[in-house]
C-alpha cells in the first residue's frame, strides 16, 4: 500500500515540477535578437511588424505606429516615444535608438550599437 501511495506522491511532483517549469519558460522572452528597420516597428504595441509602419513626425523625429490609435498616441504622449535600454537602463528616444526585435516580434531599444552588442554578448 505504501508503493502505491508513494507513486503517487512521485507522479504528483513530477507533474507540478513539469507544469512549472513550463510556465517558467513560456514567460522568459527569446533573447536571440536581431537588428530592425524602425520604420518596421510599431513603437506603442513594440512589436516588429516585418512591414513598413506609418510614419509620426514630432518635433522633428520620426515615430512609427500601426494604427490610427497609435499615431494619435505618439503624437499626443511624450512618455509613449522613450523606452529604456535593456543594457545600460537609460532612457532612450525610440526615433534614434537601435532597435533589435527576438523570435517573438518584441522589440527593444538600445542607446546604440554597442549596448545591442553587449546584451547579446550577455546572452540576456
């Protein structure tokens, strides 16, 4: 009786260990990052859309959106054009940034080339 109770018991954290680490993985992002096109991205949803994006003009610098509601967004927020880089943790105008998107289409902006650089050298 024991054997079968201690199968059990075995099976049970196995699957709960299993289900964990499933959903461990399934939230850390793919780091295998590849440099884009900005005119490619759309800087609210900070996806790669793999096409061009419509151009926002703003004080002299261009911003791409995907929609109508993104274009109004980037023209009416200042806090939506910064991001902040991922390897230097400064704040970035996402007009001039680097940007490099992962497997998933996310998007991140760098300082420069050399932050990029960097965060992949890392493995982050």
């Amino acid at each position: 009786m024991k054997s079968r109770s201690s199968k059990s018991r075995f099976a049970l954290i196995l699957l709960v260990t299993l289900s964990l680490s499933l959903i461990v993985s399934a939230e850390e992002p793919s780091r295998k990052l590849v440099r884009v096109e900005s005119k490619q991205v759309c800087m609210i949803n900070e996806q790669y859309m793999k096409k061009d994006q419509i151009p926002v003009e703003v004080e002299g610098r261009t911003y791409y959106g995907c929609c109508a509601m993104c274009v109004e967004k980037l023209n009416k927020s200042e806090s939506s054009r910064f991001a902040v880089d991922p390897h230097s943790g400064k704040k970035v105008d996402k007009a001039l940034a680097v940007i490099a998107a992962d497997d998933d289409s996310n998007v991140y902006y760098f300082e420069n080339e050399k932050n990029l650089d960097a965060w992949i050298a890392k493995g982050e």
